[in-house]
C-alpha cells in the first residue's frame, strides 16, 4: 500500500473558500474515483493556508488508474477549475509505510 499526500497552499483566507468548493461536491467526484479519503486537514500551526489530504492506494497501479479516471470525469473539471484559482502552491509525497507500523 502506498499513500499520497497532497499538499496544496491557497492565497491568504482562502482555505474556508477551498474546503467548501470540496465539500459542496468535490469530494463526493473524488471519493466516486479515488475511494474514500484517508484524511482532509486545513493547517492551523506552522505553514498557513495550506489544505493537506491523504488518499490510500494499493500501489502506483493503482493511482495512476484511478487519478486517469477523476480526470476524464467531465463532472471535475469545473470544480478542479475553481480550486486551481485559490492554489499558490502544490506538493505531492508518496508515503510508503513501514512495516513495523503498518497502517490499518
């Protein structure tokens, strides 16, 4: 298994503006493609304006599978569009787990 984080740092009070856009419909387009997130996190320490959230995979397979999917999703692109006017910055990891701490 292999997890992704994705980092995406957004213009100044624009955070409450991003999780919205996500929770009005985002999320269920992304959950449909990529399965539930493993997590959704705004940052209130450290960095600001900075949405973070995880997404579980088999392997890269896997990924490369289902983010192919979200993107042809016609029903994406306008929110992917409203998101990417908020984004200054983006990162991406791909987390792999230990194994003497595997993830449940």
């Amino acid at each position: 298994m292999i997890v992704e984080e994705r980092i995406y740092t957004v213009r100044a009070t624009m955070s409450g503006a991003f999780l919205k856009i996500v929770e009005q419909g985002g999320i269920a387009i992304q959950s449909e493609h990529l399965g539930k997130p493993f997590g959704y996190f705004s940052t209130e320490f450290g960095p600001l304006n900075q949405i973070v959230h995880l997404w579980r995979y088999e392997n890269m397979e896997d990924r490369a599978r289902r983010r192919a999917a979200l993107a042809a999703d016609p029903r994406w692109a306008p929110i992917r569009d409203q998101l990417a006017a908020l984004i200054v910055s983006q990162e991406n990891k791909l987390l792999v787990p230990a194994k003497f701490a595997p993830v449940g």
